[in-house]
C-alpha cells in the first residue's frame, strides 16, 4: 500500500467518525476494495466487475453488477478480477442509522447477519435503480442541507427495503412468543462477544449456562426456546459462531494458534486443537497459508 493510499484510508476513517456516514464513487483500475479487516461500520457497495470476495471464511465469486452488505461483525476482503471496475458505496455507523429511532430495519433485515450471502447480482433496471439513489447521495453529501442526515438515512432504508424484497419471505423473522423473544436475545447476546478483537481477554461467555445466566432465565427454558425457535440447540449455536471465528482467526491474522485458542476461551492450547478437531475433522494449523 502507498502512502497516498494510507492518507486516503486515514482521511476517510477520521471523517466517518466525524460524521457517522460517508458516500462516495468507485472506479477506476485499482485491484483491491478496501483490505481485509474487521471494521466498525456497515457499508452498502453496488460494484460492477468480476470479483473474488473473502467473505467470513467463504470465497464468493461474482461477475457482473451486484449489490453487497458488509457489517462490522464479518470481516471480507474483495479482489476486482477485471480491471475495470465501477460502483458506488456508502459506510455509516449503527448509531447513525439509530438516530430518530430508525434502528428497526437494520435488526431485522437478513442482509446483516451472519449465515446470510449478503451479495445480489442486479439486473439493468434495479442497477439503474441503485445507482440513481447513490448519486443522489453524493450530490446531497455536499449541501448545507439542516436535514442532510435525515435524508441519507432514508436512502440508506430505500435501498435496504429494495434489497430485502429480493429475498424469499422465509428469510423475515418477526417475534411472536416468549420463545421468539428470549431467542432473540440470546442470538444477540452471542454475536455482541464477536469479533475477538484482542488475543488478551477470552470470550465470557462460552456455555448455555453462562448465557442463560445473563438473560436471567433457567438454562433449561432457554435451549427449549431456541431449539424451538431455529431448530439447532444453543450449544450447536454457541460452537457454531466460535468455530467460525476460529477460522477468521486462523486465515486473516498473524496470532499464534495458542493466543486464538486462548481468545475464544481455551485455557490450553490442545484443548482447542481437540476442540477444533472434533468439529471441523482438521487441526487449526491446516487453515495457515
């Protein structure tokens, strides 16, 4: 990376935090859309070109235009294959988004959890679509308008319930019961210890017991709601997203397999080589390059 490009990078962070949200236009020859990291903003991208995204621990490939939600939860890196490439992108911060109580949407939508392919390949009608609402945007972006923030939050929901109807009803979840509740809470209670940002403090919670002891209900009504719920147990939840951190982990850090283990709550390293072993059928080191 140059140094143009790290005072661009720089520059760009400062003014995201400033502000909560940043629009702007892709193109040109470059091979990269930013870097591998784990970062603290959602972003929405419409990108034409052929492409290669690391997305959590998958490699997708795509060809053509597609519309991608990435959030800070999974962290991706995207190879332009092609050359050429073209798009727009915004970023912004949950908080953003949550001013005026207008939070809802991102919660519920599929297009940020993990599990999901958050990429749709549009036809020439939505591109045109997308791209209308993106240069929109960034002419907004540079206006003295008092109600500048309000407007982009309604573009960034436009384009949010435009993807959402792509996707098969199935896919919504609405709570309806106790059961739909507190498995809700537990899901979110689970992803709040993701990503592992330091190798120094181990996960806190790590059993059903620790979880239901957080939402203050008997462990025993938690895995009856979730099993009822989503048809997995909450451990099969549980082993679930620290394996899939575990590969992040192992694939997209310098960490010694001994510090990643610690991180996700293995006192001892050959407790997390059995660990990982008995549910992947491979040890950690053979996911390092």
């Amino acid at each position: 990376m140059n140094n143009e490009t790290e005072t661009q990078n720089c520059d760009f962070t400062s003014d995201l935090k400033l502000k909560g949200f940043k629009v702007y236009q892709i193109n040109g020859d470059l091979s990269k859309i930013p870097v591998y990291s784990r970062r603290d903003f959602y972003k929405i991208c419409i990108n034409t070109s052929k492409s290669i995204i690391q997305y959590a621990d998958r490699g997708i490939e795509t060809d053509g235009t597609i519309l991608f939600f990435g959030n800070p939860i999974i962290p991706y890196s995207w190879e332009i294959v092609s050359g050429e490439h073209e798009g727009y992108a915004c970023v912004f911060t949950e908080e953003f988004l949550r001013a005026k109580d207008r939070s809802d949407t991102l919660h519920e939508s599929p297009l940020f959890k993990i599990g999901g392919t958050p990429i749709f390949s549009l036809c020439t009608e939505q591109k045109d679509f997308i791209d209308s609402l993106f240069q929109k945007m960034i002419k907004e972006y540079e206006t003295d308008y008092v109600f500048k923030d309000d407007l982009m939050r309604s573009y960034i929901n436009l384009i949010i319930h435009e993807s959402m109807k792509m996707q098969p009803s199935e896919n919504f979840f609405k709570h309806k019961n106790a059961s739909s509740r507190i498995t809700s809470l537990f899901l979110e209670l689970l992803e709040r210890q993701f990503p592992v940002e330091t190798k120094d403090q181990p996960l806190v919670l790590k059993t059903p017991q620790d979880y239901a002891q957080s939402l203050s209900v008997h462990v025993n009504h938690l895995n009856r709601s979730v099993k009822e719920i989503t048809g997995k147990s909450t451990t099969a939840h549980i082993t679930e997203r620290i394996i899939g951190e575990a590969k992040a982990l192992l694939q997209h850090t310098d960490w010694s397999i001994a510090d990643i283990g610690y991180s996700l709550g293995f006192e001892y390293p050959s407790y997390f080589n059995n660990y990982f072993k008995r549910l992947t059928g491979t040890i950690p080191k053979s996911l390092r390059v």
